[in-house]
C-alpha cells in the first residue's frame, strides 16, 4: 500500500490522531504526514475539523478509490475490508490488503 492510502486507512480508525502518531504508525515523517493529509483533503477523501488545539479527520466513505473490472471501490469498502482482514506475524499487510480486495470484486 502507499503513504497515502496507509494514512487514510489509520485515520479511518483512528480519527483523533495527532501527526506524529500517525507519521509513527505509517512510518514517515511528520512533514511527509502532513503533505500526505493536505493531499488527501485537497483530493476530496478527507476533512478536517479544528477541535482546540487539535484536528479531527473525516473521511467521505463513499469516495471511489479505483475501478476495479467494472466496480468502482469506495474507502468505505476498503476500510471494512481491511477490518476482516487483520494481518497475521506470517502476512504482510499489502498481501492481505491485495487478496481481500480481490475477494471483494470477484464475481459471484
């Protein structure tokens, strides 16, 4: 996965984090964290709300990420399938990232 999408996937779970929680969890640094956010905001995927001193983050679910056949995935989708599919110490995470994905669009 890239910074862009495992920034978007933490912030998904995690909507209150600070940047250097984020930059530490996707393992970049807090300035590529913020340019990574204000891509995301810039492109549409996320909000940001002011709360005080900090930011909180919304990301629009319904926002397709790819086309995939003729699918469009959403970040919702993306997000609940990476929920289902925890990595094991065994499984990277762009291989379950990759396989769930494929199991969402295969035809039934």
């Amino acid at each position: 996965m890239t910074h862009h999408a495992l920034v978007l996937v933490y912030i998904g779970r995690r909507p209150e984090s600070t940047g250097r929680a984020i930059a530490e969890a996707v393992g970049v640094t807090e300035r590529a964290t913020r340019a990574i956010l204000d891509d995301l905001e810039e492109a549409g995927y996320i909000e940001r709300e002011r709360i005080g001193r900090r930011n909180r983050y919304h990301v629009d679910i319904h926002r397709p990420v790819t086309r995939i056949q003729d699918h469009d995935l959403t970040v919702g989708q993306i997000l609940q399938i990476l929920e289902r599919e925890e990595p094991t110490t065994e499984q990277s995470g762009d291989a379950v990232a990759s396989s769930a994905v494929a199991s969402a669009v295969a035809p039934m």
